[in-house]
C-alpha cells in the first residue's frame, strides 16, 4: 500500500514537472521567432546605412498610399498662365511646361513606381522559385531546358529585351509590367537553383524521401522555405534594377502614358527645358536616385541578417 501512494505521488510530480516544460517545448517555435525577428530588427537599427535605406524604403510607401493628402495641387491640371515657375512658396518645386506643379506629379509618381515595383516583384519571385528549385532539384533534362531558357533571357540587357516585349505588346504601363517581369525572372533562377542544388542532398531530404515524401511535397515543404531568404535578398536588390528600368521605359514613352505621372516621363518632357528650368529633370531624378539606392541598402542589410555566418 505504501508503495502504491509512492509511486502515485511520483507520478503526479513527474506530471506536474512535465507541463511546464510541456509548453515551454510548445512556445518554443514561437519564442525562437520573435527573438530572430527582433535580432534581424536589431541589425537593421544599428546599422546607419540599412536603417537609412529602410526609412526612405518606408517614406516612399506613404507617401503613395496618402499622395491624396499630400499633394498641394492636382497633378493633372494644367495652368498654362504659370508654366516654367522656378521653385517657391506656391509651388514647392516648380511648375513643367503645361503649369502642373512638379511636387504633386512627383508624388504621384511615387504611387506609379510602387506599382510597378510591387506587381513585377509578386510575378518574378514565385516564377524565379519555381522555375530554379525544379531545375536544381530534378536535374537532368529539365535542368536542361529551364536553364538554357534562362541562358537565352540574360545573354540580352534587361533594357533592351522590355524595349522589344513593350514594341510587340505596345506602349502602357500595364504591358511594361508584362515585359519587366519577363526579364527580371532568370536571375532569381540561378540562384535558387544553385540554392536547390546544395540541399538536395542533404541527409533531411533523404530522410524524407525514405518516409515515400512525393518530390512536390519536399520542394515546397523543404526546399522552397530553406531558399526564400536568398531569394528575398535579391528580390530586394532587384528592385533598384526594376525602377530605372521603368524610369528608361517611360524616358521612351513606352510606360506610363500622358497624363499619368510617371518619373521616367517626367525627365523626359522637362529634358528641352533643362537648361534653363532645371527643376524639370533635377526633382524626378533626384527621386529615382534615392530610392534606387535605398533598396540597394536595405538588400545589403537583409543580405548581413539573413547570411548563417553573422
């Protein structure tokens, strides 16, 4: 009898042990989230550079969802009795050809240039997954045909290819979407794929494949997670790549069409006046300048917390 009381207040302690450790085990994955999430926030702070970047990354996205706020005048109004104005308290960077205030376009253009970033980079980075982590992990001819597919898409300059997807489709900002995703997909490619090919012979993929795993099941489940940081970083630095390559399609006017306010359009139309009005092509330049050099710093700064070494 008195063994039986022991064995039974051991096992009620043993149980009482066992649930705090129980659901520190079950808040764990939890707990290990928010401390790589707040040392990846840590990172990005201390680091002057990234943080920069990051806050003008961040400027850029408010000021295209408030641009109804934010604007002093409308963008598409002209006002023919005050074209050419210098910069000053009315207009606070000066007025085009047609009298639009430059600061309101500019704005709105903002709204233009996250649109296009935002649409080719939801295209090119599922498109770039899928396509380099099926080469890398079945090998073979489908490594084959998917790679020299991507071969034919990078041996032309980015620029070039989208001039002749946007003459085949025609001019508009839709269709320069369509043709800067189609030349901004093979890089990501590459690298997944040589992402692929490094894990696939991991002994966790082995392990899995002896449990019957199908090969769908371990590309999404195992090796598509383990790629998406590397992939973001360079989605990230892409981005650079993705607005001036708008800004040149619209330079052409093949992006977005009059009256819509574009950066690359606007240079364009304030070129025959630079010389004496150099507001027109200073302001949207200057735009295109610093958030192109934003995004490289924030991708730099991904690049140092997602990298295993740091």
């Amino acid at each position: 009898m008195p063994t039986t009381e022991l064995s039974t207040s051991a096992a009620a302690s043993t149980a009482a042990t066992l649930t705090p450790v129980r659901a520190a085990a079950l808040d764990s994955p939890a707990l290990a989230l928010r401390q790589r999430l707040l040392r990846a926030l840590h990172h990005l702070v201390i680091n002057p550079m990234t943080l920069a970047g990051s806050l003008v990354v961040l400027l850029l996205i408010l000021v295209a969802l408030c641009a109804p706020w934010i604007v002093t005048h409308n963008p598409q109004v002209q006002d023919l009795a005050n074209t050419l104005q210098p910069p000053g308290a009315a207009h606070w960077f000066g007025t085009d050809e047609y009298g639009r205030d430059v600061f309101s376009r500019l704005v709105y253009g903002a709204r233009t240039t996250l649109y296009i970033v935002g649409l080719v980079t939801i295209v090119v980075g599922p498109v770039g997954l899928a396509v380099g982590t099926a080469s890398g992990y079945f090998g073979g001819w489908v490594d084959t045909l998917f790679m020299r597919i991507t071969d034919i898409f990078i041996s032309f300059p980015s620029l070039v290819l989208a001039l002749a997807f946007v003459a085949a489709l025609g001019p508009g900002l839709e269709h320069a979407v369509i043709a800067i995703a189609l030349t901004a997909w093979p890089p990501i490619a590459r690298l997944a794929r040589a992402e692929t090919r490094s894990l696939r012979k991991a002994d966790f993929v082995a392990a899995v494949q002896l449990q019957g795993a199908s090969p769908l099941r371990i590309l999404v489940h195992h090796i598509v997670p383990l790629c998406l940081s590397s992939v973001l970083v360079r989605l990230t630095m892409n981005m650079a790549g993705i607005i001036l390559t708008a800004a040149g399609l619209g330079f052409l006017g093949l992006g977005a069409q009059p009256p819509s306010a574009e950066w690359g359009a606007m240079i364009s139309a304030g070129r025959r006046y630079m010389m004496e009005c150099w507001w027109l092509v200073a302001m949207p330049g200057a735009a295109i300048m610093l958030v192109s050099l934003a995004f490289n710093l924030l991708g730099d700064g991904l690049r140092d917390v997602f990298d295993p070494r740091s």
